[in-house]
C-alpha cells in the first residue's frame, strides 16, 4: 500500500511507493494522476516495470548522492526520454544532473506543483549528501536510516553528527525515506547500546512482523528516530556510557583507555566506529 503525503491540498493525494532494487535498495516512486518522479534510481528495469504496471509517465529523477545504487539507473531511464529533469547534488560530479542544487533552494516537481521541494545539504555519508523535505516527508538516501546512519565514506563524524542533527530538529511526525532496508540489523545495534530502552525493543517486534509479511519497515519518523536510533541519542546517559565501556573493552590491551568524550561528537564518533564493527 503506498504513503501518501500530507499537507495542502496540492499533496494530499500524492501517493509515495517504494520500489525493491538490487538485495536491500529502495528507490522511492512519488507519483499522482498519471505522472512519476523517482528518487535514487540505482537500476532503471525496477523502475520501467513500476511505470508500465501503473501506466505512469516518469517526469523527473532526483538523486540524493552520487554512489553507483542510487545513480546506476539514470542513464537508461533518462536515454528514452529527452530533456528529462535530473535533479542532484551541486558539488557532486553525477552524470546526466542538469539541475544542480544546493543547500537552501527550492525546486518543484510535476506531481506537487505548487509544494516547494526544501534542499538541505547532509554531507558525512558523502561530500555533498542532499536531502529533500516535501510537506511531512523527508527523503535522506544513506544519512539517515531506520534506527541507524550511514558510513562515514567522504566526510567527518563531525560532519555526519551536525547532519543528523539538522535531520532530528524536524517535525516529530515527519517521515523518514530513507534508502535502503537495514532497519531490524540496526536495531540489534541499537538494542546492544540501549538495552533498556523499551521503544527498541517494540520496534524490533513490529519489524520482525513487517519482514515476515514482505512488507517493508519504512517509513520511519523523526520522533521514532528520536526515541529509539542511537545516533540521535548521544547525549542519553546510558548510550554515552555503552559508547565509553564498548571503547575500553576494544582497547583493552593495548595501553589505551579512552577517556570520557569530549562532547557530542565525539559520542558519535564511539558509536559510528562500534557499528562498523557489530556483527
């Protein structure tokens, strides 16, 4: 069953699907009245078959970062129509982007013509990772997952932290659309972080039950994150002192004994090099 989103009229009935690629990928379908935008099209066959199952006419791709399963597609899909809109990051070197954007403007898509797309910059994943909010939706490709964030391949924890900070000041009922299916392997991360938190634990009861149905787990929301991905908690005293034990048993042995972080970031830094790690 596809979302919708909420707000004005102009979005009211936009309908949201997401479309399976590769072993865990979701590229997100908007679309209305016949008409199709994509976001992070990795592999265009998934895509033609969504539009010609639904007889939709795709109208625009736009692409949160430049890494080949989010991008592989744009090609293809964009061969076999002239002058397709391609929107994406400014600062990455994306093939076939012809409307580059940065942080702070606004574009508008055939779908919701008279909704402004927000841009915001969320680099950390990569250099120039954008988001893009639409009324009650934000579209995050691989900064923010359900329960998690991404690696940190280009950019700084430093960076990576103030993203999802940007990401976590949202509206609590805003939803997350994110890029790809990890939720329940980061909520076993989460829960070895935060063994005592509840919400967690019901996340993980509602997921398991959503895979088991072929459903998928998305979309979260920003007041879900909030309340259960540890990446977004670092200043909760019990992920600051799971963060700090993991560190010093890891060190143990080899003459290092971390001290207490510094400040949030550095919280963040702890979790993000622990997750690398978690099996």
């Amino acid at each position: 069953m596809a979302d919708t989103i909420t707000g004005n009229r102009d979005t009211a009935d936009l309908a949201i699907d997401p479309i399976p690629a590769f072993t865990d990928n979701y590229i997100w379908a908007l679309h209305r009245g016949g008409h199709a935008v994509v976001v992070d099209p990795g592999d265009a066959a998934p895509v033609e078959a969504f539009l010609a199952a639904r007889d939709l006419v795709l109208d625009a791709i736009v692409l949160t970062h430049h890494h080949g399963d989010h991008v592989g597609g744009v090609a293809a899909l964009a061969a076999t129509r002239p002058g397709l809109p391609v929107y994406g990051p400014g600062i990455e070197a994306i093939p076939g982007v012809n409307h580059a954007l940065h942080d702070g403007e606004r574009f508008t898509l055939s779908v919701a013509p008279d909704t402004p797309v927000r841009v915001l910059a969320v680099p950390g994943h990569t250099r120039g990772h954008l988001a893009y909010r639409i009324e009650d939706a934000i579209f995050c490709g691989d900064t923010l997952f359900a329960a998690g964030c991404g690696r940190l391949f280009e950019g700084t924890a430093a960076q990576m932290h103030a993203s999802l900070q940007r990401l976590s000041a949202l509206p609590a009922a805003t939803r997350v659309f994110c890029a790809h299916e990890y939720t329940l392997a980061n909520l076993r991360f989460a829960l070895a972080v935060e063994p005592g938190n509840a919400v967690i634990r019901e996340r993980i009861a509602d997921a398991e039950a959503r895979r088991a149905r072929g459903q998928p787990t998305l979309p979260s929301t920003i007041g879900l994150e909030r309340a259960s991905n540890p990446f977004l908690r670092v200043r909760e005293g019990a992920v600051i002192a799971s963060a700090v034990e993991h560190a010093r048993e890891t060190q143990r042995g080899e003459n290092f004994a971390p001290s207490a972080p510094s400040n949030d970031e550095a919280v963040f830094a702890l979790l993000r090099e622990w997750k690398n790690r978690f099996r």
